[in-house]
C-alpha cells in the first residue's frame, strides 16, 4: 500500500491531489474509463501525460456526462482509444 499521507490524517481536498500525482508516477499507464472532464480521475490521466506515462481512454457514449472526460482526452490527442484488455497490454508493450 502506498500513502501520500500519514495514518489517521484528516482527509482533504488537496491530499486528492497528491494522490493522482502518486498514482500517475508508479504506473507505466492509465486508462480512463469514466469521468467528466476536470474530474479526478481526468486530473489523474492528465498528470500521467504530463509525467510522461501512457494515458489511454476507454469511449462511451456520446450522450451520457461520464464520457465527457474519455472523450476529451481522445479529441485532444493526450491519449489513446483502447477497448479492453488486450488494446491496454498492446498498447504498453510498446517501446
């Protein structure tokens, strides 16, 4: 288990934050399956683009707000269309 914080700590806003950022430097990639934009999970795969990691979105549809965060990051180019499993292990085989 890994903490940003230490045991019996309050929660706070700002503690989500470093928790993206944790999580963003020790995976090699992050998929993005539902958010809205500026969501924390959004904020979570835009601090792994700006790390350097793979950031992949899964799509959804068009109609629903969860899909907004997805969509955006494959529009903007910040990460790739996977559709499962074996998209995602491709996709960070990759050198």
């Amino acid at each position: 288990m890994v903490c940003v914080t230490a045991p019996g700590t309050a929660r706070h806003g700002l503690h989500a934050l470093a928790r993206a950022r944790t999580l963003a430097v020790l995976t090699r990639g992050t998929v993005l399956v539902e958010s809205p934009a500026h969501g924390g999970a959004w904020e979570t795969a835009c601090t792994a683009w700006r790390y350097r990691r793979r950031v992949m979105a899964v799509p959804g549809p068009i109609t629903a707000a969860l899909s907004e965060g997805p969509h955006r990051l494959l529009a903007e180019g910040t990460a790739r269309m996977v559709t499962g499993p074996d998209d995602i292990r491709a996709h960070l085989d990759r050198t």
